[in-house]
C-alpha cells in the first residue's frame, strides 16, 4: 500500500520560517519517501505505507517537541501510479 501525507505545521511566521517547520522539513526529507514537496503553507510526502506512518510519527512528536502549536495532516491512499483509491 502506498499513502500521501498533506501537513501544515503552526503557528505560521512569514518572516522566518519557525523551528517547527524547520524540523517538520527535515523529517521528511531525512525519511526513504518517494516524493517530498515542501512549501511555505504545505508540504506532501508520498511513499509505502510502513516508511509514511514511520515518517508521520517522528514529524509529529518532534516537531511539537520544537514548539508546534497546532499540526494539521490528511493521509489518503494512493495507487503505484501516485492517483488517490477512488480517482480512477
């Protein structure tokens, strides 16, 4: 099975990106994922199943450890072709 996480981390910060964005980064970029998209208001991170879950478990716990106030993430299913179950 493979699963994309959407996340946002808060509090948000313009200016400079907060700690907690810096470590919610860092986790998925350090993580065995398929694809990473990071961005200023969401980041997506795609791979099996095992290495997501892995992947969401450390990004939650560290980046609350670094100040998150509030952290928002969808997991849904996709495909070997990266559609989301249902899209086909």
């Amino acid at each position: 099975m493979r699963l994309r996480v959407e996340f946002t981390t808060e509090p948000f910060d313009l200016d400079e990106a907060p700690a907690h964005a810096v470590v919610a980064r860092e986790v998925v970029e350090a993580a065995e994922l398929d694809a990473v998209d990071v961005g200023p208001f969401g980041n997506t991170a795609e791979g099996r199943a095992d290495q997501v879950l892995t992947a969401v478990d450390a990004l939650l716990r560290r980046s609350l450890e670094a100040g998150a106030t509030r952290i928002s993430l969808q997991v849904n299913v996709v495909g070997e072709d990266g559609a989301q179950e249902g899209e086909r």
